[in-house]
C-alpha cells in the first residue's frame, strides 16, 4: 500500500459519518445549551461587533482590540475554501449541499461562541513578550487537560506551516500563473518578500495588514456576486427550489451520469462549511486571545457574526453557481466558480477570481502568520521567534513551487484532529459556559 492510499484511507474514515454527527451533535447542544443564543442575540451581536463600549477597547498590554480580533477571524475564515471548496462540495453533493451549508453554519455561530468565551473567560497568558490564549489555554482545565493543549498546540503549528502558509501561497501562485501568465519563481519570490514583511513586523504588522485586507476583498466579492445574482435574477427562486428539493431527495444530472444521494449532499455541504468557518477548530479562540478581552459574553456574542459572514460568503458563492446554470458542468473547484463568474463577466470573471483567490488567500496568510506565531511560543517556552519567521517564510517560497496535492490531504486531516480535540474541551467545559451565560442575563436585569 503506497503513503498516498493511505492518506487516502486515513481521510476517508477521519470525514466520514462519525465526525459529521460529532460536529452536529455538540453544535446542536451547543444551540439547545445556550437556549439559541445565535437566534436570541444576532442583532446584539451585530451592535457589540461595530459599536463596542469602552470596557471593549484595548487594553494597555493587549495585541489587539476585540474588533480587530474579530477582523482578523473573519480573514482567515474566508478564504479559499469559500471559493473553491464551495465548489467541490457542489460538484460532490449537489445543489442540496447548500442547504446543508447554510443549516449547519447557523448551528457552528454556538459553536464559536464557546470557544471564544472559554478563552475571554481563563485569559491569555504572555510568554516570550507574547499574549497566548486559545485552546493551549482552556484545555488545561479539562482531563488530562495539560497533555491535550500541546498535543493541539502540535497539530496547529503543522496546520500553520502548511495549511496557512505553504497551501496559500501554492493557490494564490497557481491563480496568478494561469491567469496572467507570471512565472512560478517570480510569484514565490514576491510572496515570501510579502510574507516576510508582515511576519517581522510582529503582531502589530499582522494586524495592520488584515485591517487591510479584509474589507477590499469582502467589498469586491460581495459586489461582484450580488451582481451575477442580478444578471440571473430569473433563475434566483429555481435556484433556491432546486436547493431545498436536493437536500431531502436524490437528484439526477444530465446525461445520463449517476445523480446526486441525500447523504451525499449531507456530508459534503457539512464538511464545506465546518472547514470554511473555521468554528470548533480554535484558531479563531487563539486571536480573540490576543485581546485580552474585559467582557467575555459580549465579545463572544460578537464573534458569532463572523461565522455568519463566513456562511453567507457559502451561501452567495453557491448560488451563483447553481443560478448561472453551470453547476452540472462537469467542471469542479476554482474551475466550476470561474465558469460562475464568466456567465456574467465573460472573460473577466476569470480576473475577478483570480484577484478573489489572491486576495483571500493572502488574507489567511497573514491572520496564520499571528496563529501559527502564537503557538509556536507556547510549545518553545517563548523562544526561537526568528527561527519560526524563517520556518513560516520557507514554507510560503516552497509552497508557491512544488506541487502540494497530498499536503491538501494532510491538512485536511490536521483539520479534523484539531476539531475533535477542541470540541473535546468545550463538552467538558459546557456548565462553566452555560453559568457564565446566565450571571450576564442576570446582571442584565
């Protein structure tokens, strides 16, 4: 049996059905818990995100304020995945993944929630002239809790090398090359220059840069989509019937070739959205710790926006595939999303993705810079700072040159340890959640 296979093998068992009801299961105790939290306070969240009270600016020793932090989840949460693994879970489930996509990423804004909250709640800690929270923090205070913050610690730092660094750069070079023709090298050079601008810079730089990027980047993909939206305006309420009919009974494509099942539909658009917003994973829980936060409810209830957001960027990415017609292409990831673009751009919808991708991925870039930075001075002792900037700038040149098919796998994998060992921590820490939930209503009155 070759390594790939068994990566293969290894993968298929990690994403099949028992980490689906695992997500589901805690996600929906997480809502039931939290009597809807998601529901009950959207519009509080909205309001705590964008007009914080004093108590929510920055503290004097924090890297960052809670909205900054919230910026900053929300780079990293949309990315490339938004773009193109939207489309594979198209390609692999059907227009009923979306329905999926969108239930299912209600259910993780509780999820996000928690994880923000335990870490607001413990504090960060500051090691090596950093500030560390996130689950290296929280896990301590579950069974076996001090092994589980550096087993996850371990498996983030391998996530951060590959999945924030060398994964971005290899699609952001691809995207570039295709479009524009620019060779591999010349685009590896000029992202690790990029990279190594932001990283030495330290956490300050980091944050500057995401501020940066988030709404141009955001404001461009919201327009261009609401555009292809209006051009297909006729095919809108189709679009949404096809969905909704896809979710709970199988769907034939044309010619002739095998339809789409209700389960497939189930895990592809789970698996979509659980790895596009990142909620239950605790990356998310490792920024907010960044800002030394003085209202853990209220920020936590902001942090759910994010999520919301992240699900929404699914969701209109989806329906401008399924709306333009070209969902049963054939075609699959970035390629099925351009195809989307094109109906309504032409030629230039192949730029407009091209710049989305680049702008995307750079974005998780930079946001991992900060993650991957914090976990690597929790698991030295708050040593090696330039050996971790020289590590995250090796992997962003390699990255963007070789061919990183079975890294994709591997962070995949990564992926989902990290979900189960965060996941983990927040079951067990659920009463200190739901207590905490009940002394904010209370004080409240």
């Amino acid at each position: 049996m070759g390594i790939s296979v068994f990566i293969d093998q290894v993968l298929e068992l990690l994403m099949g059905w028992p980490l689906i009801m695992y997500v589901i299961a805690i996600s929906a105790l997480c809502t039931v818990a939290f009597k809807c939290i998601q529901i009950t306070n959207f519009f509080t969240s909205i309001k705590n995100t964008f007009t914080p009270s004093i108590s929510q600016e920055k503290s004097t020793d924090a890297d960052m304020t809670p909205f900054q932090a919230f910026m900053n989840s929300l780079n990293s949460a949309i990315g490339n995945g938004s773009i193109g693994g939207v489309a594979v879970a198209i390609a692999v489930g059907g227009p009923g993944a979306v329905f999926w996509i969108v239930i299912v990423g209600l259910l993780l804004m509780a999820m996000r929630f928690a994880e923000i909250y335990l870490t607001t709640y413990f504090g960060p800690k500051k090691m090596g002239g950093a500030i560390l929270g996130g689950p290296m923090v929280y896990l301590h205070h579950v069974i076996g809790g001090r092994y589980l913050a550096y087993i996850y610690a371990l498996f983030c730092v391998f996530f951060g090398f590959i999945g924030g660094s060398a994964i971005q750069t290899n699609t952001i070079g691809l995207s570039v090359s295709t479009t524009w023709g620019i060779p591999a090298w010349i685009n590896a050079v000029m992202l690790t220059v990029f990279v190594a601008y932001i990283v030495l810079g330290g956490a300050s730089r980091i944050i500057q840069a995401s501020m940066r990027i988030v709404p141009v980047k955001v404001v461009v993909f919201f327009v261009s989509s609401l555009t292809i939206l209006a051009y297909h305006h006729q095919s809108l309420v189709s679009a949404l019937q096809l969905i909704v009919k896809s979710a709970f009974s199988p769907v034939a494509v044309a010619g002739g070739l095998m339809g789409f099942t209700i389960q497939q539909a189930m895990r592809a658009g789970i698996n979509a959205v659980v790895f596009a917003t990142e909620a239950g994973i605790g990356t998310a829980a490792i920024v907010y710790g960044g800002s030394e936060s003085k209202e853990p409810i209220a920020d936590s209830i902001g942090s759910m926006l994010g999520v919301f957001i992240s699900t929404t960027v699914c969701f209109l990415v989806a329906m401008c595939i399924i709306a333009s017609g070209v969902w049963n292409s054939g075609l699959t990831s970035t390629a099925l999303t351009v195809a989307a673009y094109n109906s309504t751009f032409s030629w230039f919808g192949g730029w407009l993705v091209t710049f989305l991708s680049t702008t995307f991925g750079m974005g998780v870039l930079v946001t991992y810079a900060y993650i991957t930075r914090a976990v690597w001075l929790y698991l030295t002792g708050g040593k090696g700072q330039r050996i971790f900037t020289v590590l995250y700038c090796l992997f962003a040149f390699m990255g963007a040159l070789l061919k990183v098919d079975m890294l994709w796998k591997l962070t995949d994998i990564t992926n989902v340890l990290l979900l189960i060992v965060n996941l983990f921590g927040i079951v067990m820490l659920l009463p200190l959640i739901v207590r905490g939930i009940a002394a904010y209503h209370s004080e409240k009155r």
